[in-house]
C-alpha cells in the first residue's frame, strides 16, 4: 500500500515549502516536486491545502476508572475520533491505585489499549512508594519503552503524592533518563476548601473553580518546580490553566532551569462562567481540574504559547456523560472530573490560534506535535514531516469549516465543551501509518491497528543536565 500527497505545501515546525510527499510502508519515503512513484499508488490532491505531521494528544485518559466510574471513551473510540480530528499518536496515562504494583497496573493498561486505532504510549503515575515502584520504574524504562512518569499533587486520600514521594520519585527518573511530569494542584489545600464551601451550603458546580483557585495551582507548580531543581531533573507540568502557574515556569526558564509546560485547548477557549449556569447538567458537564478560568488567564495562556514557555497543546481528554456527572448532584466533589477534545483540539487551536494571527503555522505544528515528539523522545518518527518518519499525517484544509457539536462529533460522549462553535480550518485527511483514515468526513478507523510505541529514555537535554550536575556536586572540605 503506498500513497502520494501532489501539490500541498509541506509545514514543519522548522519550515514551510511546497512539495510531494510520497509514503510506502508506514513511512515517508520521498518529499520533492514531481515525485515518481508507482502507478498503483493512491493520490490525494493536497492542492491550496496543508501537509503537517499528525497531531499528537500528550495527555489523554482513555477507558479511565475514576471517582467511582469509568471514562466513556475506550481506546478504540477516543483514538479513532482522534483520527477524525487530525490526531494521530496519544500519550495516556497508567494510574496504579496506591499500593498497587506499577507493573500490575501497566499490564491491565496495555490490555485496554490493545484495541487502539491509533499508535498510543504511556506515562506510568507514582501514586506511592517504596523499594518495589523504585525497581518497577527501572523495569518501565528499561524493558517496556516509558520515559515519563506523571505525579499528582492534587487528590488527597486517594492518588496525592506528597513531597517525600516526589523527592524519591524525581531522583530516581534522573537515574533512569526519565521525565518527571506533575498534576500540579495543592490537595491539602483543595480538601480543606472543599470542606469550608460544602459547610456553607455551595454544593453546586460552582463550588468546584471555587476549590481550586489559581493560587493553590501555582503554589503546587512552584514547589514542583523547585523540587526539581534541587533534584537536577527536568520537569513538565501538565495542564497549565492560570498565570500564576505560567510565572512560575516562565521564572524558573529565564534561571536556566528545563521546565516544560503544557495547557489544554480546553483553558484556551473556555472561562469559567460555565460553572454559574443555571442548569445542573451544563455546568457538571465543564468540571475538571484545574478548572476552566477566567479570560485574563486565558491570555496569559495564549502569550504562554506565543512567547515559548508553554511548549505543548493537549486535551486531559476524560469523557464522562450526563449519568456519571449526575453522581455529584448535591455535591461537587463527587462529581466525576473530567471533559472530552481529542476531536477537536488541532482544530480549535488553529482557529483560535493560527486565525488570529496568535501563532504562526510553524508554530501550530510545534504546539500540536513537534515538541510533545522531542520532549518525550519520539522525534522525528513522530512530530515530523521527513524521509523515514511515521507516514501520519494530516492534510489540512484552510478553508474548511465545522460547526463542533456533540450530535456529530466522534468522541463517545453526550456533550461538547465546543458546542456550536464553527471552526475554519480543519483536517480534510488523515493518514495513520500510511493509510488514509479520515477522508472528507469518511472514518476508517480501525480497531487494534494502534501501536505501542517504545520511547526511549535520555533524551539529550539529560546529557546536559549530568555534566551540569557533576560540575556541581558537593564535595567534602579538606581539614
């Protein structure tokens, strides 16, 4: 099977130019005007059109078991609506219950996702500690391919890893070459708010941005950030929502320090005005933590982006519908948290973004998939349009409009945080190791033709971050 894109203009996160891209065997064969390839090869006529590398989703949470239930997208149908939305690899997310073994929870992972449309990796949670997690993230990097491990500062009693657990946690990903990623949000905090507002009678949706303020964010980023100074490790923090989150990364970049940041196309688009809306059902469909903000944060976001201290765009993409939600009803801490876009993050984000003059398309390509790549490891087979890659990719019409709605939509979910807006600029193909999987509007996703994929660990900015350390290290005074 091969297929050739004629007549598009080919867009890294690099550069731009107009060219062929020829693809056999899962990869890029040959990028050049006027390819010669065999008659047989299917064609697609990318004329006024972009070619760019398939999205890539950093922070998805599919199948998830969580606050008493399970996220409604399984691997199958959140990849395969990631197909329809120009997204083509996913990073998700292993989440052992405390004092499970790391490896136990891995293995039932990689059963769920066995049925996945599209290629997928995983970042393995430190939800505890002790000798067997140490030998189990060995294990993880050296035998299964994983380089990040994600650690939640929010969630007290339940998955909230304390400063010790990041400590011992973080050192140990800077033996292994691994990356240390954090949900930052201070719990301990958060519970004792969640408690003062339930005693004051707020039990609605309302209660929950009220919470979660951006200061108890951007406490928990700092001291994540600073923990990991101390450890000589990189950082990257995931769903950045508020400014004070941002300063905080933005400080630490402009000491030198190698902080990456990641928001959602979610805090790009929506405030937190969703959470005052009369209806119960609307206003539990927007919980998710940290919670949408308000417009002030969300420039700070878009200058985030702009300005190079926030790296990646991605979804926390956890479906939870109107029957799941209903379980916080009278009140919000047990509302299920969690919202869908794994559909229509490239979209949202070129609209917002590319259609505004916020990012150009250099960036775009940087920000949906380039620097998720080379951060975890997986550039430039992923996040790349080059002779060798993976042949996913995405052509992406300019002028193509949607009106987003969950009565259309992929994702398997009953409501759409995007609901009603039309986007111009969508994919009008997609291709996922080599084969075309969304055509104008036709999806042959299909189940199980995902991979695996093994990341390596080291990625060069450890070198750096060793020979640093070294100068550094203490050393004992001669009396």
């Amino acid at each position: 099977m091969s297929v050739v894109i004629r007549g598009g203009t080919v867009v890294t996160a690099e550069h731009s130019f107009e060219a062929d891209v020829y693809c056999a065997d899962g990869v890029i064969k040959a990028i050049g005007p006027n390819l010669e390839v065999p008659a047989n090869a299917e064609v697609i006529d990318a004329c006024g059109q972009y070619v760019m590398p398939g999205g890539i989703d950093p922070h998805t949470h599919m199948q998830l078991p969580f606050m008493g239930t399970v996220a409604s997208d399984d691997f199958y149908t959140g990849t395969a609506a990631g197909l329809a939305g120009g997204n083509t690899s996913i990073i998700d997310f292993v989440i052992p219950n405390p004092q499970q073994p790391l490896m136990d929870a891995f293995h039932q992972w990689r059963d769920w996702s066995a049925k996945a449309a599209a290629d997928y990796s995983f970042h393995v949670a430190i939800t505890w500690w002790d000798e067997s997690v140490h030998r189990d993230m060995g294990t993880l990097v050296h035998e299964h391919g994983v380089n990040s491990f994600k650690h939640f500062m929010a969630y007290k009693n339940a998955i909230m890893a304390d400063d010790e657990v990041l400590v011992k946690s973080f050192r140990r990903c800077m033996e292994l070459g691994a990356m240390p990623t954090v949900h930052a949000e201070n719990g301990e905090l958060v519970f004792q708010l969640q408690q003062e507002l339930l005693a004051q009678g707020i039990t609605g949706p309302e209660g929950h941005p009220l919470s979660r303020p951006p200061a108890v964010e951007g406490e928990a980023a700092n001291r994540a950030i600073r923990i990991a100074q101390v450890m000589n490790v990189p950082i990257y923090i995931v769903h950045v929502s508020c400014k004070e989150s941002l300063d905080a990364i933005t400080r630490a970049r402009n000491e030198g320090q190698r902080v990456f940041g990641e928001c959602l196309a979610g805090h790009l688009i929506v405030d937190d005005s969703v959470y005052r809306h009369p209806d119960f059902e609307f206003a539990a469909a927007h919980v998710m933590s940290p919670p949408f903000r308000s417009k002030e944060h969300q420039e700070a976001l878009w200058r985030g982006l702009q300005g190079g201290n926030l790296q990646t765009t991605a979804t926390d993409h956890c479906c939870f519908c109107a029957e799941q939600k209903a379980a916080g009803r009278d009140n919000f801490t047990k509302i299920p948290n969690g919202t869908a876009g794994v559909e229509d993050r490239m979209a949202v984000i070129w609209d917002a973004g590319v259609n505004t003059g916020r990012l150009t398309l250099n960036e775009f390509v940087a920000v949906t998939s380039a620097n998720a790549a080379k951060i975890f490891n997986l550039y430039p087979r992923k996040g790349s349009v080059s002779v060798g890659a993976d042949a996913d990719l995405v052509v992406w019409d300019p002028q193509g409009t949607r009106t987003i709605s969950a009565k259309t939509h992929h994702q398997n979910i009953d409501f759409n945080i995007f609901e009603g807006r039309t986007v111009k600029g969508i994919p009008s193909y997609t291709l996922s190791q080599g084969k075309v999987v969304w055509a104008k509007g036709d999806l042959r996703a299909e189940r199980g033709a995902g991979r695996y994929l093994h990341r390596p660990a080291f990625s060069p900015m450890f070198d750096a971050m060793h020979k640093q350390g070294e100068l550094a290290a203490p050393k004992a005074v001669a009396r």
